[in-house]
C-alpha cells in the first residue's frame, strides 16, 4: 500500500493518477469530494489531518510507502506529526517534497528555512528517504490564464529573468519511481529543473505562438507583486516569496540540472510541451 498526501494537489494528484491502477493506493485528503476524478478499484480516499496524529496513524497504518507534501510554512507540526505517526506505523519510506532552494546558502526566506528544516526532521527521523527538490513549477503560469483569456496581458515580475521551471509532471513520474522501487532511491535527494530556463517574456511568447493571438508582457512593481501574493497568501509567506523572488535576479534559478532526464531515461519536458497540455486553460 502507497499512501499520498497532497493527493489533490498540484503533484500528488498527478502521481494519483499515474499510480492508480498499478498498486493499491491510499489518497489522504481533508476534503475526500475533491478526490472523486481519482477513484479507482484498488484507491482509498479517506478524510485525514495532518494536525492529527492520531487520524494519520489510522491512515498510515498497512502503508509501506509515503508520499510527504506540506502546504503550510508557519508550522512544522505537520512534517513533525507525520513523521511520528510514521515510525509507529512501521512505514518502510517516505519520499518528500521539498524545494531546490534549500540547496543554495544564500536563500534565507521564511519558505527555504521551513523546507530545510522539514528536511532535517526526515533525515533525523531513522525513517528511509527520499527528497525531491524541484524548482519552480511551470504550471505557477495557470495563474495568467484569466489575463490572457480576457485582456490578452501577462502580469508577472522579473519579466527577463529566466527560471529553469520543471513540469509537474516530471516530478509525479520520479515521485513514483522512488514509491514503487524505494531500494533504487533510498537515501538520494533529487534537483529537479527543466531542461532549459526560460523567462516570463519567453513564456509569454510561447502562449501567444500556441494560442495564435498577440500576448502583452507587463512588468509588475514589487508593490503590485506582493499586493497579489497578500491577497492569496498570509504576510509572512507573501513576504517570503517576494524575498525569494527577488533573489532570482541574479541568475541562481536558472541552473538546469539533468536529474529529470538521467532518471527518467528521456529529455525533462520544455515549457512549450506544458503549455500545449493545458492549452484550453488558456484559450477563450
């Protein structure tokens, strides 16, 4: 039995998906309705909290591998409840997603402080392991898609700044690789990139060639960038992320990393390849 948190998210559905008809699949979940395109004969879906231990050790029970996505940085008590509710429930392995940040010293924001010491309770928990470490995710772009759709505009920050953004998908692929054959991946902690960086005016770009229809790029103010993350997100984490963004000027994130590929066996997806995916999303 794999069990997966996160299993509605971005990456968790994705290796939901991947993994339903293969083994028999546990999707923990706050909300088991936003699990009802995952079903299947051999998926699970029940009602869980990370902030109970105790609901986690009933879930975690029979599991011998666990997918570990936290949403929350204001608390470690998730990753901390997780992981205690996973050494008593005899868990073999534990894959974690993290962020390719927690790599690079001079990334002190609130988010790459929490990941890494996320990553510290794993590696201290004598539990088997497994960390991914992604970078941005291309489908962070979905948030464009009602500017595009209705105004034809791109609104982002750092216009020219290129990001080697990975697809979520790349990540759910090695995600199940490390579930199903933890022997091959224990111990290991993977820098996930895609296979080129590319910046939000080439992104904008890509779209408009895709979508065949003229695209502006507008370049946000810090002010206006941290009004949209406040409007989604607690100050801390908002500030947190500006923080991080800001620090990407310099070029750092756009270091492409073959992991993707090496472990795959094929090229990491271009964003051309995700954006074709999800198209609609996009269109009119």
């Amino acid at each position: 039995m794999i069990l997966l948190t996160g299993a509605t998210g971005t990456v968790g559905s994705l290796v939901a998906r991947r993994l339903a008809s293969s083994v028999p699949l546990r999707l923990l979940t706050r909300d088991p309705s936003r699990a009802a395109g995952l079903t299947g004969p051999r998926v699970e879906v029940v009602a869980g909290d990370l902030a109970d231990r105790d609901g986690l050790l009933r879930a975690l029970t029979g599991v011998r591998a666990a997918l570990l996505v936290t949403a929350d940085p204001l608390t470690h008590a998730h990753d901390e409840n997780f992981l205690t509710a996973a050494r008593a429930a005899e868990v073999r392995h534990v894959v974690k997603l993290t962020t390719l940040s927690v790599t690079e010293s001079d990334a002190t924001d609130l988010v790459t402080r929490w990941q890494r010491e996320n990553e510290r309770l794993l590696l201290d928990s004598g539990l088997s392991w497994t960390l991914l470490r992604p970078r941005a995710f291309m489908s962070n772009t979905l948030g464009w898609a009602r500017s595009v759709r209705e105004e034809g505009v791109v609104r982002a920050l750092n216009g020219t700044t290129a990001v080697a953004a990975v697809d979520p998908g790349d990540i759910a692929e090695v995600a199940v690789r490390a579930l199903t054959a933890p022997e091959n991946h224990a111990g290991r902690a993977y820098a996930l990139t895609g296979p080129a960086a590319v910046s939000p005016v080439e992104q904008t770009a890509i779209l408009a060639k895709l979508l065949e229809r003229q695209l502006a790029f507008v370049e946000l103010t810090e002010d206006q960038a941290l009004s949209g993350l406040l409007a989604r997100y607690p100050a801390p984490v908002a500030h947190a992320l500006l923080e991080s963004a800001r620090r990407g000027r310099d070029g750092t994130k756009g270091h492409v990393d073959p992991t993707v590929a090496a472990l795959l066996g094929r090229p990491a997806r271009t964003y051309q390849d995700w954006a074709q995916d999800h198209l609609t999303a996009f269109r009119t």
